[in-house]
C-alpha cells in the first residue's frame, strides 16, 4: 500500500506541476479563475449567475476569507458585481459583469483546450473514469 500511495503522490505532484505551467488560467489567479468558473456555470444554467458567498466556499473549499478577497479582487476587476440579499442585508451575493464574460471565457477556452489535448492522451474511458473518481472524493470531503 506503501508503494501505491507514493506512486499517486508522484503522479498528481506532476499533474500539478503540468497545470501550473501551462498557465490555463493567463489574465486571473487560479482561485478567481476557479469562483468565476463556478458565477459562470450558474449563469449558463440561469442566465442571472447570481451566487452567494457561502456557496462558492462550500464548492471550492476555499476559506470563506479567501473567497472574500478573490471576489473583492474579481469586483476591483470588472468581473464581477456585489449584491447583498433583499431580505438579509447580510447575505453577499455575487454575479458576472456580462459584458467581462469573454474575457473569462478566453481563459476558460483555454482550460478546455487543455482538457481536450489531455483526453486525446488519456482516451474517453479513462477520462470518464477520472470524473467518477474526482466526483467521489470531492463527495468524501476528504481532509487532514
């Protein structure tokens, strides 16, 4: 078992390593590429992409200060709008600037594009089997 956790250590310390420099996320911090990934997908589900706060640091694991500051980057930037909630000035709700959405979407089409180059090595199967496994330890919520 020894052998096959340093054999997967190895492997994701290079997948890493490949994502990083690939530079997929050009023109934005992983992490605002990462919370305008998730303002995105609800857009393109709703056409508003209205998100709070709390859900984007339950999606992305970030801490909820760490969402604070890449949504306060993300606003300084034009990316995005701040709403606070009608009945509960507390709640903080974010959604997209659409006009700044092909901007993200020139960075977002290069994850795509790498993603696409990744199954072409890997083949459908094994990428379909990949989902399955990331979407079962995103479920384990596994921490240290």
């Amino acid at each position: 078992m020894e052998e096959l956790c340093e054999r997967m250590l190895e492997a994701w310390i290079e997948v890493n390593g490949m994502l990083k420099d690939s530079r997929i996320t050009q023109g934005l911090t992983y992490n605002e590429a990462i919370v305008m990934r998730l303002v995105y997908g609800q857009y393109r589900a709703d056409g508003v992409g209205r998100v709070a706060a709390g859900q984007i640091a339950r999606e992305t694991n970030m801490l909820k200060s760490l969402v604070n500051r890449t949504v306060n980057a993300l606003c300084d930037r034009g990316y995005l709008l701040r709403e606070r909630g009608e009945r509960d000035g507390r709640n903080v709700f974010v959604r997209p600037v659409e006009s700044r959405l092909e901007d993200f979407l020139a960075v977002h089409r290069r994850s795509l594009a790498l993603v696409e180059q990744i199954i072409g090595v890997v083949g459908r199967e094994d990428a379909q089997s990949f989902v399955r496994m990331a979407e079962k330890l995103s479920q384990a919520g596994l921490r240290l």
